[in-house]
C-alpha cells in the first residue's frame, strides 16, 4: 500500500490521513492487552481533544504528558498537538521536584498523569496546572482527589467521557499552511550528562520531516510490528517510535512492566517485530550475559575466534539464534542514542544480523545521520540524511575531526525561555552546535570521537577522547562499564565489574578487597597495552554500584568527575 502524501507537514495532517488510510489495522497495542485500529484511534484522539477543549485548552497552551508507555501515551500526544496545544513528555524516572520545575518552567495548563505516577505531582502547587487528566480513561482529576479516591473517580471519568463519544466533532486545526508546519509541536525536556535540564522546542515540521528522512534508512509499512522498549518521553522513541509508524500504517505494540529480559523476550516471540528501536546497552548486555560467554568459556571455541574464517562461521550461528529470540521476523535492528561497543558491532557485522546504525540529538528531533543494515560501516554512524546539511567546524589538521554542526529543517527552534543558551547553540543562519567531535571519511561516513565538552587535553597537547578509553575497557568481560576522566593531571578510571563473571572465577573467600584491586591493575595493564601511549590510565577504581543513566543510557558523567 502506497499511502498518499501529506498535504502539510502536520501531525494533524497525519493522523487525519492515517486514520482514513489504514482504518481497519492495528495502530496501537498492547502486547497482552486490547488493540486499537486507526479508525478508532483517530476517534479517540479526537474525543479527547474535544475534552481538552471543553477544559480551556486553547492553541499554544503547554500540556505535560506524564506516563509510562501505553497506547493512551499516543492518543494524548495527538490529542494535544491537533488541537494547536504544546505537547510536554516528561520522563517517568524524573525525581518529583524536577518533574514540578518542568511543569512550572513550561506552564503547563494541564497534565495526562496515569495512576501509577500521580503521587509525583499529588502534593506539588503548581499556580499554571488548571487540569489533571488520568490517562487510563482520560477523565479529568478534581483538585481536591487523593490516591485512595482515584478508583472511584476512574469509574466516574468513564462515565463522562463516555457522553463525549459520538458528539465530539472532528478537531480542525486551529492554523494553516506554512504557520501550521512552523507551529510549536512539543518541548522535550532533555537530562543529559551534563546534568543541566533545558527545553528542546520542536515544531509540527521538525518532527515529520525527521520521521520522513528516516526512511531512506529504514522504511516502514502497513505490514511492519515494532515493540517500543523506550521511553515515549524521550525524542528518539517519540519521533521514529511513535510519529513515523503512524506516518505509514505500522502496528506498535507496547509492554505493561520495565522491558527486563524476563518480560521482553516472550512479547517479542508473540508480537514477532520486524523493526525495533533500541539504545546500545541492550545489545551489549544480552552479548555479555549470553554469547560472549559461549565462546569464551571452552577452550576450544576461544581458540577458534582467533581465525577469521572460522569466527565468522561461528557468528553467523549465533546470529541466526540470536533472531529467533527477538521473534524470527526482524528485518532491522535499529541502534541510536550512544555510542556501540566495537566488539559487539563486529559481532553483530560478522553475524549478519540486521542492525542499523543512527546518530542524533533532541535539539534535531532527534536522527540526522544513519544507515540501513545493507549499507553500514563499521563504527561509522552513517550518513547525513536528505535535508541534512553537516560540516566539521574547526577541524584538526592531522586528524580531520572537530565540533559537528547541523543545518536543516528537522533542527529545533530553541530552548524554551532561554534565549542565552540558545544563542550559544544555534547561530543566526541556522546551524547547530552539537558539542559532539566528528570527522568524515572519503565516502561520506560519519564518525563520531566524543563530546567536546569530555574531551582531555593531554600534557603535550593530544586530544584525548575517554570514550575511547572507556570502550577499550568495556570489552573486556570482567567489566560491564567504565568512566574515564582527569583526576589530578591524570588519567582515572571508574569501572563497574561483572559481579557474575567474577563469582564464577573465584571462591567466595578469594573475591576479597585485595583480589579486586588486584583484579584492577590487572585491567589497567592490559587497556594499557590497547591504547595510545599519551591515552594510558594511571589508577582504576571500583565503581560498586552501576553509574546513573540519561534515558539513552549514556553515563551521566557530571555526577563523578
């Protein structure tokens, strides 16, 4: 099915298409749980703009979404936006207090809350906030409610929305033409690893134009199942999670628990996805915990990785159990939001598995550049995608990188109500500073080195990059993560060890202090002999306790150096 193209770039535009289009397929899902078609979730979404509206919402209102993934995220994110509202996705893992600053920051009219997280905005005064909405049944909050009432007042909330059906109209848009596509769409509050919370405004155009440029990487249709295992809150999932599939007539089918190995992989076998979107450290856990030890455990097959031809034999037969387990459909294992090990890249290369590589951020909506599983290189992230307009600004004379910068239509208008830090960022021709070093190869591959912000300066002037460092570390399998940084004019390293490689290797009695600080300059030792002499780390600490993560699973790093 070749579907119609939109005649703006609106989300409105889309949802209005869509529904017609692909009526009778599933849109969104769950995966032990009831379906709605695109018919039904056009009606939805319109009954529940229509409730918006009854309550005041009028164009440019700013109204929060704070929810675990659930079709309900899907339809309150619509609703919002065609009604000429400002959708505002908060991240459920968001301490109450930031979760407060965001709504007081943004000025949010109103907030879809699900039952589980109501007790982060319960107590909070926020002068703004006029409506609570429960997201499992859309029905509106009273002020004076309190959680052991919320049973009652879903029952009742059923009730009225219920009297809406049938009598909502459908809902126009409130702007058109080029105003529409350059309305306010969302503003996505970002928790990056420099600890400062700023937020991204994205517009209708943005984010289809960015869902659009993604699929010249990966295309989707009518046929194609994706089962969301990020956050919806964040731009990566929203944007080609959400916005894209609907764009083409895709089923997402969404988790009712946190997507552990315990409850993924039995919805992958039901569901079958054929495109998944994941970050790096679900693939690398599941090579650490499940294939890497195969090889590495009998003698026999440790030795046999070492020749070429046989490892890549090996491999392809690990890469064909490995697609059994994510349901034996997939035709694209899509990777984004941080950096991926090299030895799982070249696992994953070498066993043919299907994984497409993309590179972005919140403040482009997210994707800029990327590649097809066909066509990726390795520890390239891609190419540009059309519309992008890439350079390298000041770079090395010897090596080629410098600070990447960005100009294209999926590029954010700003931060909200920070015209300094968006100054600093976006210059008055439109391009953006990523703070992400970079360089290109001949056939246009883009490869990143770091952030110029983590960047160190050796003591003759090298750039040192402790990415590098740090993914050196992570292959070895007695480490499951590392952090690299200057301590003193030296070198440190943090690393959180594999627990469950090392009790399998020592006594209870041996895995003493004075084993594991062996166990440490052993590792120092041997990254050592890896790296570049001017990149060699001078001390190794324990880090007990895994490092505190962005929604992307990138270290937040302002928190230990």
């Amino acid at each position: 099915m070749i579907s119609s193209p939109l005649k703006t770039k609106t989300l409105q535009a889309l949802l209005k298409r869509s529904a017609t289009e692909y009526a009778d397929r599933v849109s969104l899902a769950e995966v032990d749980g009831p379906a709605l078609t695109y018919a039904e979730w056009g009606q939805r979404v319109s009954e529940v703009a229509e409730c918006l509206r009854q309550n005041g919402i009028v164009a440019d209102d700013r109204v929060a979404i704070l929810s675990e993934n659930k079709p309900h995220w899907g339809v309150a994110f619509f609703a919002i936006t065609t009604r000429g509202a400002v959708a505002v996705p908060i991240l459920p893992d968001f301490h109450p207090t930031e979760i407060q600053h965001i709504l007081r920051h943004s000025g949010a009219k109103a907030i879809f809350v699900s039952e589980k997280l109501y007790g982060k905005i319960e107590d909070a005064a926020i002068d703004s906030l006029q409506s609570v909405f429960l997201i499992e049944d859309f029905s509106l909050l009273p002020q004076s409610a309190r959680k052991d009432k919320l049973s009652g007042i879903l029952q009742e909330g059923s009730k009225e929305l219920a009297k809406l059906k049938g009598a909502a109209r459908k809902i126009t848009s409130l702007l058109s033409g080029d105003d529409a596509e350059d309305a306010l769409a969302s503003i996505i509050y970002t928790s990056g690893t420099t600890g400062s919370s700023k937020g991204v405004m994205l517009t209708h155009k943005n984010l289809i134009y960015d869902a659009l440029a993604t699929f010249t990487i990966v295309d989707l249709g009518p046929e194609d199942r994706m089962v969301s295992m990020l956050p919806l809150s964040h731009a990566y999932e929203c944007t080609l999670g959400l916005v894209a599939p609907l764009m083409k007539g895709s089923a997402v089918y969404y988790l009712d628990k946190p997507p552990t190995a315990r409850v993924l992989l039995p919805a992958l076998q039901k569901v079958k996805p054929t495109v998944l979107l994941t970050v790096p450290l679900v693939i690398e856990k599941i090579y650490k915990n499940r294939i890497q030890p195969t090889f590495k455990k009998k003698l026999l097959l440790r030795g046999l990785t070492k020749i070429p031809v046989i490892r890549k034999r090996l491999y392809k037969a690990a890469g064909r159990k490995l697609l059994a387990s994510f349901g034996g459909a997939l035709r694209s294992y899509c990777i984004g939001g941080a950096s991926l090990c090299p030895e799982v890249e070249l696992f994953l290369r070498e066993a043919g598995f299907p994984y497409a590589i993309g590179y972005g951020l919140t403040e482009t909506s997210p994707l800029i550049s990327g590649t097809g599983p066909e066509n990726t290189a390795y520890r390239a992230a891609g190419k540009p995608l059309p519309g992008v307009e890439m350079r390298i600004d000041g770079p090395n004379p010897k090596t080629g990188e410098g600070e990447i910068l960005v100009r294209g239509p999926m590029v954010m208008k700003g931060y909200y109500q920070d015209a300094k830090r968006t100054e600093e960022v976006l210059d008055k021709d439109g391009w953006f500073r990523t703070g992400d070093l970079g360089v290109f190869d001949k056939q246009g591959y883009l490869y990143i080195k770091g952030r110029s912000k983590n960047m160190i300066l050796g003591p003759n002037g090298e750039n040192i990059y402790p990415e590098e460092i740090e993914s050196a570390l992570n292959e070895m399998e007695e480490v499951v993560e590392s952090l690299v940084y200057l301590r003193d004019g030296k070198l440190t390293a943090k690393v959180c060890l594999n627990y469950e490689v090392l009790d399998s290797r020592f006594s209870a009695q041996k895995l003493n202090p004075d084993r594991i600080e062996a166990l440490l300059e052993e590792l120092r030792q041997t990254v050592n002999q890896n790296v570049s002499s001017f990149c060699r780390i001078n001390r190794i600490l324990e880090q007990p306790e895994p490092f505190e993560k962005t929604p992307t699973q990138k270290i937040k790093r302002y928190l230990y150096v």
